[in-house]
C-alpha cells in the first residue's frame, strides 16, 4: 500500500479498508484498500458512497 498523506475516517467493510484523504490538489478521495493477504486490490474514488459500493462488490481472489 503506497503512503498516503492526511488519512483520516478509516472505515472497514469485510477485508476492505476506505481511507478518506486528501491528494496533491487538495481534493477528497477516498481509497478502498483490500487488506486480505495477497489479494492487493486498491482503487481510489472520488466519493465515499462509490468506494464503499465497490468495498462491498469487492470478490477477494483469496477466498
Ligand atoms: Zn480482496
């Protein structure tokens, strides 16, 4: 998981971590990190509902 400056409102949803932050220009974005081993699924979104929607839609290869 690359560093990531500013995390805050850590949520989980199964394996799925969403990270609110900010990035280089200021904006939120919200990053859904899979923190099952091996699996290394990571995705960014611009709003919280759609990175939890994806959180949740989430098919970990390592199940
Ligand atoms: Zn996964």
């Amino acid at each position: 998981m690359p560093a990531r400056d500013h995390f805050h409102s850590v949520m989980r949803i199964g394996p799925v971590q969403i990270a609110t932050h900010r990035d280089r220009h200021g904006r939120t974005q919200h990053a859904a990190v899979c923190t099952a081993d091996r699996c290394g699924w990571s995705s960014d979104f611009s709003s919280r509902s759609a990175a939890q929607l994806a959180a949740r839609t989430h098919r970990c290869k390592v199940r």
